[in-house]
C-alpha cells in the first residue's frame, strides 16, 4: 500500500511540473506595428525584446516575433522630431491563448494603451 501511493505522489508530481513546464515554454507571437496612416510616427523604430538584437520597423508597417514565456521587456530606439536619438524600455506579461499587439508608436509617444490582447486562433 504504501509503493502504490508514492508511485501516486511521483507521477503527480510529474504530471504538475510538465503542465508548469508548458504552460511558461509555449510559445506566443507578437505583432508589432510603428502607427497607422494619418498619424506622425518615427520613419524607424528599432526593438529588442528580451534582449535579443535589434530589428526594425519602417512608419505604417508591422512586424512580427515569437516570444517564450510570462514576462517581458521590449526596448525601442529611435530618433525624435528633433533628431535626438531616444532609448524606452518597457515590460508587459503574455498571457496563455492570447496574441499580444504593440504599437511601438505609442511606446514612443509615452501613451498608455501600447499593449493590447486578442485571442489567438487555433
């Protein structure tokens, strides 16, 4: 009896760490998009998120990128109407079965709605 339930408590164990493992392993993908027609956006906003190198992303168009994990950071840098070079850095959580839209125009603005959710089909 008592082999039959630590076999129980192992395979439980077992079981919790592989959800745990997928839940933060999976995979989740990032639109990023520099503005929209009509507004004034930087001409090139290069992001980083976690880190990685630098890409970029021309006035009115997108871009995409997958990212592991919860949490976040995305730094962007760009040049301002006044020539000045500029660094932000931000963070933001991706939430499981959610596709995360940012608008790096709006990291650039210092506005508060840069991060939007939306649900991801499957």
């Amino acid at each position: 009896m008592k082999r039959l339930v630590s076999w129980i408590v192992v395979i439980g164990i077992t079981i919790l760490i592989s959800i745990m493992l997928f839940m933060t392993g999976r995979l989740h993908k990032v639109i990023l998009s520099n503005g929209k027609k009509g507004q004034e956006v930087p001409k090139v906003i290069e992001y980083s998120i976690d880190k990685f190198p630098f890409k970029k992303v021309r006035a009115f168009k997108k871009g995409a990128t997958d990212i592991k994990g919860v949490g976040h950071t995305i730094t962007i840098r760009f040049e301002d109407i006044n020539g000045e070079k500029k660094e932000i850095t931000q963070k933001f959580k991706a939430k499981i079965g959610e596709r995360e839209e940012i608008d790096l125009s709006k990291i650039a603005n210092n506005e508060k709605d840069w991060l939007k959710y939306t649900k991801e089909k499957r």
